[in-house]
RNA sequence: GGGCGCUUAGCUCAGCUGGCGAGAGCACCUCCCUUACAAGGAGGGGGUCGCAGGUUCGAGUCCUGCAGCGCCCACCA
C-alpha cells in the first residue's frame, strides 16, 4: 500500500507532476459552481515580448500560494492567465524582427508572407521596412508571440502554477479586441468618451499622444536664462534698457520665446502690480504680448513673473486655459520647430529670427535663440546651470512636448469632482494587502489633472472602432461618428467600412473616413475582469465569477492597471471590480535596487529552477512578505531545497515505520485498527501544538499572509524532525512495546499529513509526491486541515510536554557536543531538577528521554524555586 | 513641498492586539558518519531592537519629535 522509494529525491518532480496534473485536470475549473464557491483571481498577463525574469517567479507564485490555499479550503479556484501582447514592445519587436512596419491606410493581403531577410525590395520604404497592413500586422505579433506564449507556459508549468491552461487569453486576439471595442462603445453611449481637439503631452519619438499615468519625471540638466522683455512705449538706448523699460523674466526654455502668448507674475506680487494691464514686446520676435496675473505664478521662482508659452509645460496649458489667451504654437509633431511663424510675428526682424529656428529641433533651437538674444543683447548675464525634472513618456527617450491635438478621452475624475468622490470610495470597497496600499490609490485619484487620454497615434493595438463622415469638402465630421454594429466586432476602421458605405467613398468628398488610432495599451488591460469573466459572451460563466475575488499586481502599476480597472468597472458594471487587491513588492539586487535588465542584474527563472528545484524557487518567493520588496537571495533556495529534502526524508521514515496508519479523527481506524485518541504525553502535546499550528496557518491565509503561514509551518517542521521525532523514535521501533509504538505511529503520519497540506501551497511538487506514496488522489485537492479534527484525537488537552521534554533532550546533548563527544556516547546519569509540575510532566515522557538521551539512569530531583529546568549530566568516560 | 513605508545580530529578515530570560536562517567557530536525512546532524559566539522624550507595574511592540534610507505624488518660469 505504501510505496515509499529507497532514495527519495527531489529532482524530476516538476516534469512528473506538472504533466500528470494536466492530464488529471487537478486545476480545472468547474464552471457549475456558483458565485459563493468561486474564487476568482484576475491574474496579470505578462507581457511576451519581453522575458520573465525572477520579479515575475516572485509575484505569480504568491498568488499561487493563495490560490491553492483557497483550492484546499473549499473554493473553486477561477485561475486564468493572458498574455499581454498589445502596445509598443510588440510592436517594436515585430517591427525589428520581421522588418516591417504597420501602415494602416494599406489593404490586407490574404496571401502574405512574413519577409525572410526584410521582404521584396520594391516594397521596402526609406527606413528599409516593408509597409503592411494592420491586420497583416496582427497576425505577424500572433506568430512572433505564439512562441513567447509556449516559453511563458513551459515556465510556469515548470514553477507549479496552478492555472487552468484551458483558460487563457491574449491581449491582441480576436476576443479581446471586441471586448475592448464593445467596453468603448458602450462608454461612448453612456456619454463617458468623448473626443476633444487640446493640447496634450506628446512623445515625439514614437509620434503619439501619452496619458498623464505613463509619464515619469527624470533628473536632467538645464539653465535657467534671463530674458528681458521691454515694455511698450520704453525708448531703447544705445547703452541698453533704461531702468524700468524692461522686464526680466527667467526660463530653462528660451527656444520657446515665439511662442510667447503672456507674462505672469502672482496678484499678491507687488513688484508686478504695475505691470498688470500693461503689454510688453517679446525680444528678437517683437511680438506684443499681455502681462497678466493667476495665482499659479510663484513669487520666488526665478525673478517672480514667467512667460506663458503654448505650450512649454502642463501649467502653460492651466494658464493658457484660465486666462483665455491666445494659442502661438511653434513645435510640431515631430520635436522640431515649425517651419512657418505662428500669428503675431509680423516685423521683418522677428521673421528673420524664426527663419534662423525654423525646421531645427528644440535642442538646436534652444542654442540659436541664445545666440541670438546675445546678438540683441536681451541675455541678461550667462545661463545658469541646473538639474530640474523633466516630463518623460515611461518608455520615452527624449523630452516630452505638449502638442495640440484631437484625441479620446475616457472620464476618470480628474475632471468631475462627483466621480472622483465615487472612484475613490471603490477603493474602500477592496480589502488591500497590505492595507497601505490604498493610499497610492486615493493619493492618485486626487491628483489627477485631466481624463483618461486613450487614443495612441500608433498603428499596432486596438483600433478606435469609428469612422467619421466626410462632408462635401471632404473634411471629417468629428462630432457625427459612425458606429459599428456589435455583430461587426472587431472591426479596423483602416479596411472595414461602415454600414452604407462602401470601400469606394473611402476618403471621398460625402464619403468617410476610418479613425487612425489605436487605443491605448490599458484601456484593453483595464477590462481584464471583463475579458476574463465572458463578459458580454459568456453570462453564465459572467455570473459565476464576477466581480472577482483577488487580483494580484505589482505596487508600481496602481496608477495605471489597478486605477484603470476600477474605473471601467465602476462606469461599466457600478462595482469595484475585486474584493482583495494583493499587492507584491520589488525583488531587488543585493545593491538594493530594482532589478531590470537595462542594469544587467537580471538572473533567469530557468536556470535557478533548473539547479534548486521549484519548490525551492518558490520558497525563497513564499518569503516575501506582502507588498515588500524583497532582495534576491539565492541562499533562501538553497534553504527550500533543503526543506523539501527533509520533507521526503522525514516522510520516508514516518511511512516506512507506520505503514501510513491514518489516524481518522472520526470513525474510521488505520490500518493497525486503531484511531485514537492519543494517550501518550508527549505525542499528545505535540498534536495540540499542531493543531495550534494549523490555526495560526489558516489564520493567515485567510489575510493573505501566505509568508506567515510558511513561517509557522517550517517552525514547527523543524521542531517536530529535531526534536520530536527523535524522542519518540525508539518508541516507534517498538522499544517500549506494541501498545506505545501505536501511539507514535499515529502521532507521526497524523503529523506528516497536516504538515503535507500545510505546505503543499509552497511546495506543490514535493508535497504531491509523498502524498502520492500513500494516498489516492492529489495533495492539491486535499482538504485544507482542520484543528478541530486534531483536538478530536487528544481529548485530554496537555500543557508544554513536548516543549519541556525537548528542552531537557537538548541539555543532554550540549553536554555531549561540549565534551566533543559523539551523541552516541551513553550519559551514565542525568539529573533534573525542576518545579513539582514540570517533574510530574517529565515522569510521562521520560522513556523517551532515555532513549533520545541515551540516559543510562535519570533522576528528578524537585526545586520549585527554579524558572527553568536544571540539568546536570555526567557522560560515560571517554576510552579514546 | 505633500503622503506612505522602512530602520531589530556581519547579511536577509520574523517578532501580529505591549510581558522577551530579544528570535530565525545565512555567514562564522566547534563537535559528530547517530540504522529518515553528510546536498546531513548537534551545539557555540555575536544585538544598549536608528536617536531623544512620553504613557505604563512593564515598550522592540503604543504616543510625540528628530535623523537616515526607500517609494508614490507635486515641482520644468
């Protein structure tokens, strides 16, 4: 009945057990189960174009903990994975790999075939990229990422995940595009997308408008330069300004100069007071300009009053907005200087000036206009070196602009005070781990300074489900848009055409014309719920999953995933889209920094699992605290492995003696007839402190603690391998007879089998294994253990014997090691001396204590004065 | 500048609602091939729990202030 192996090891588990729980459909959810029995977890879908590194094993297998946690306690666990293979890491590596590049306006082509060394040379354009269509596109990311999506799966079968891989989804596919369309759609029916034409941050690198989520400020140098302006009416000398016809202001950006609209200086600034009203001329551009006042403006920053350029910064566009002035835009689309003046540049001079900025990019401009304003003698003094912050698009190389431009806005609150409220109140519907955690959330929301901008002007994603109709002059009606049927999704604008229309009024005057954009990468990510659950698709399955249970997710993308979910939740479905949200921390180098791969510091997954083991892998994650960052410790592997190790050895002998007596709390007796309870002190103080354990364990699943339940566990595990089972060793052997051999039998498998389920969250592959040795069925279907069944099988509730029986079995070997003698060696006499209580406790266990100690004669003498238990030890002499 | 977190042995960290004679693992040192385990086992040294006050019979644990580190947000004149 047992089949306990010679040599048990560690080694193949993975391989074994991961195919055998596919084939046995272990993790398969079962989709009868109803709302109150399903666990669902909102799994992040990594994204395949890049490579998994240790961050990923980190954070996956704390999910995993709870989930297989809350598979043994009952649930039916809902375990889907996606993969992310929407947005510009994609597409980039598409583009570099195939040699292509999407363009939207070409027709799809059936009968393509991905270039093998960068495609027909007709076709191939300047970039040396061969232009294709958008759905040609789509399908080459299918090809590329279908492999990723192989490694990705192969991986976290090998880390033990326990996903139902018959539930997986893509960012990209068919399904999730038509979710994303149709969760578009009915935003835009409810009125919460809009379309407005408004200056917006912009990455000219990668030709799109960026959301206010996907910037990240970086450290760079700059100057500050002063600039005089003069004031209307001043007479200009020969020798400079006449004091008081001038204005200084100071600006990093001079490049911006003609694209001056206003000066500000503060109301309160009563330096500035006079000039309010007045108009000044900008230097080199001779344009007149107002000098205003808005609170905004910061008394002590540079000389106290600023140019307002449209648009050189976020607050530029808060004035340019407030104050209603005028818009003098100068940089395009593409980071350079538009190649006509805007309006206001009139005089010969101020023509010539833009002539020299013209076509350059802002860096070069930036050089010119200081040349020149040193010509004009408008540089007051040299620029001053600095470091300030500038706005970056995350993925972003250079600078951000801010561009004026038509563009989807989905409402998040950071417009409308009533919806923020209720935005922020979901939050306090979620339980967070650890509880913090909201705070990023609410601090975010309140900090929002505009909606959710979601169209990119990319090619590769999710396309706007739109066209718009053409009026007689051929210019598009933005405010008339023509909707798809949902029967029609998804649909691509650039080749489908709407109803009513055919493919020949494409652009045509009273024809349409489809809209280019794609949504942002998040605004597809934000329905993962949704995509998930069947929304819209599946009602039952809808019904029986959502809102979800727990999603898991990394701290840094509160702002961007977690926020955005809960507002396509809170505007599709009135509800927060999770009950927990478990946020995982950072693994971090030994230098204590992030580890990403453009610092080089990124060990690969596969290696470690191939050398430790995954259950090893993932103890060293399962000590990860909740929401903490973690360093990355190859020892902690090493310490799993040798735990998982122990695990079979410990096992090994427990079966290998008992023969695997069950203890059956209720009725049913082991194999050797009997089933309790447990009248032996020893081995009834260690079940009631296992039972203890197991409280303490749940405890802390049930607040997603997992690092707490594997604490207390390997604890206790220790203890019982050190301490208890040596002590009840030579009874189990049978030293002191049939009748307490029974005991220890049924102390040892009953202990094993809690402490199996216990770890089998942790260690699925090594738990499953012994398990196998002698039960039927997966350890991961088990029933997570319950106290009260180890309660049942010691009706007497003793107090301490184990932990003072082993106290004093570790005096007897200290005494042994500090004598450098084997633990072999016999103590001739051993002598204790304690309070009454604990003499009369010791006199149940003493047998054992002999056997462990190799005692030759023990003997209590009672001192109730002592706190703790003196013990005196004499050792056989030594022949050597 | 606003908010949050962290600061306990050389290192990585536990210490949850105040009782700890301050813990674990790693590293270090010593000893032991003991029939589950030498990819073991048994032991040992090592800390005024960031600093300063306060509450309390009692504070690593609660309160206040300060310092250092880190994160989020704001800061481009």
């Amino acid at each position: 009945m047992t089949q306990v192996p010679e040599r048990p090891t560690v080694d193949g588990l993975e391989a074994k057990w991961s195919q055998r729980w596919e084939a046995d459909g272990v993790y398969r959810f079962d989709r009868t189960a109803t709302r109150d029995q399903v666990f669902s977890i909102d799994t992040p879908p990594p994204t395949v174009s890049g490579s998994l590194h240790m961050g990923h094993v980190f954070s996956y297998t704390h999910t995993d903990n709870i989930a297989r946690y809350r598979r043994m306690a009952g649930d039916e666990v809902f375990y889907p994975m996606g993969w992310d293979d929407n947005g510009l890491p994609t597409e980039r590596r598409v583009q570099n790999y195939f040699g292509v590049r999407c363009d939207p306006s070409l027709p799809y082509d059936e009968n393509f075939e991905p270039p093998a060394d960068g495609g027909d040379a007709k076709a191939v354009d300047a970039r040396g990229e061969l232009a294709i269509s958008r759905r040609n596109f789509i399908e080459l990311c299918h090809v590329l990422t279908a492999e990723d999506e192989h490694a990705f799966e192969a991986l976290w079968r090998q880390l033990g995940l326990s996903v139902d891989w018959s539930m997986t989804y893509a960012t990209i596919d068919e399904r999730c595009q038509r979710i994303a369309q149709r969760a578009f759609l009915g935003n835009l029916e409810r009125g919460e997308a809009y379309q407005i034409e408004a200056p917006s941050l912009w990455d000219v690198t990668f030709g799109t408008a960026v959301a206010q989520a996907e910037l990240e400020d970086r450290e760079r140098p700059g100057a500050y330069h002063r600039i005089a302006f003069h004031r209307t009416g001043s007479p200009r000398s020969r020798n400079g300004p006449l004091p008081g016809s001038t204005v200084e202001i100071e600006t990093t950006r001079p490049e911006l100069l003609a694209a001056c609209v206003a000066l500000v200086a503060h109301p309160d600034d009563e330096r500035y007071q006079p000039l309010f009203g007045s108009t000044v001329l900008t230097p080199l551009f001779g344009v007149e300009v107002p000098v205003v006042a808005h609170k905004l403006a910061e008394p002590d920053k540079g000389t106290g009053i600023a140019m307002i350029c449209t648009f050189g910064d976020t607050t530029d566009v808060t004035w340019w907005r407030e104050l209603d002035l005028p818009v003098r835009a100068i940089v395009d689309r593409r980071g350079r200087i538009s190649p006509d003046p805007p309006h206001g540049i009139e005089g010969t001079a101020g023509r010539e000036a833009y002539e020299r900025l013209a076509g350059r990019t802002v860096g070069g401009a930036r050089t010119e206009t200081v040349e020149l304003l040193r010509g004009s003698g408008d540089l007051i003094g040299e620029p001053r070196q600095i470091t300030h912050a500038v706005k970056f698009f995350e993925k972003g190389d250079r600078p951000l602009e801010i561009v004026s431009s038509r563009q989807w806005y989905i409402r998040n609150g950071g417009r409308d005070a009533e919806l923020r409220d209720a935005l922020i109140a979901r939050g306090s519907e979620m339980t967070w781990h650890p509880p913090y955690m909201q705070g990023r959330y609410t601090n975010w929301i309140e900090g929002l300074s505009g909606d959710w901008l979601i169209s990119r002007q990319r090619y590769f994603g999710v396309p706007i489900p739109l066209w718009y109709p053409l009026d007689d002059a051929g210019e598009p009606i933005w405010v008339q848009p023509l909707v798809p049927g949902d029967g029609a999704l998804p649909v691509d604008p650039s080749s489908d055409v709407p109803a009513g229309y055919d493919e020949s009024q494409r652009g045509q005057p009273g024809g349409f014309v489809g809209d280019h954009d794609v949504m942002d990468t998040w605004a597809t990510s934000s329905l993962t719920p949704q995509i998930a659950c069947g929304w819209s698709e599946d009602p039952d399955l809808w019904e029986r999953t959502y809102p979800m249970d727990m999603r898991p997710q990394g701290h840094d993308i509160i702002r961007t995933w977690l926020f955005s979910t809960a507002v396509r939740s809170h505007l599709g479905h009135d509800c927060a889209p999770w009950h927990h949200c478990a946020l995982s921390g950072w693994i971090l180098d030994p230098d204590r920094k992030k580890m990403s791969k453009s610092k080089g510091n990124v060990v690969t997954p596969v290696d470690l699992l191939d050398t430790y083991g995954a259950d090893a892998v993932r103890y060293w994650a399962a000590n990860g605290r909740p929401g903490t960052d973690t360093a990355f410790d190859e020892g902690q592997m090493k310490i799993g492995r040798r735990l998982a190790i122990k695990l079979l050895n410990a096992a090994k002998f427990a079966l290998s003696l008992t023969g695997g007596a069950t203890p059956g709390a209720t009725a049913d007796a082991g194999p050797d007839g009997r089933a309790g309870p447990v009248c032996n002190a020893l081995d009834a103080a260690l079940l009631a402190e296992l039972a203890g354990l197991v409280r303490a364990a749940t405890d802390a699943f049930e607040n997603f603690d997992y690092a707490r339940a594997l604490e207390r566990s390997e604890q206790f595990f220790w203890r019982f391998t050190d301490d208890y089972v040596e002590l009840a060793k030579g009874r189990a052997y049978g030293g002191q007879g049939e009748e307490a051999a029974a005991d220890a039998h049924l102390t040892l498998t009953a202990a094993l089998d809690v402490l199996l389920r216990l770890f089998a969250p942790f260690l699925p592959f090594v738990t499953e294994e012994i398990w196998s040795w002698w039960r039927d069925g997966s350890v991961h279907r088990a029933t997570w253990p319950d106290a009260g069944e180890i309660d049942a099988l010691v009706p007497d509730h003793p107090s301490g014997a184990f932990e003072l029986t082993a106290s004093v079995l570790s005096e007897v070997r200290r005494a042994k090691t500090e004598a450098r003698r084997s633990l072999r060696v016999p103590a001739e006499k051993v002598r204790v001396g304690s309070t009454a209580v604990h003499i009369a406790t010791l006199e149940q266990t003493r047998a054992d204590l002999i056997d462990a100690g190799r005692i030759e004669s023990l003997t209590f003498v009672t001192d109730d004065s002592l706190a703790h238990p003196e013990v005196d030890v004499t050792l056989a002499p030594d022949d050597a």
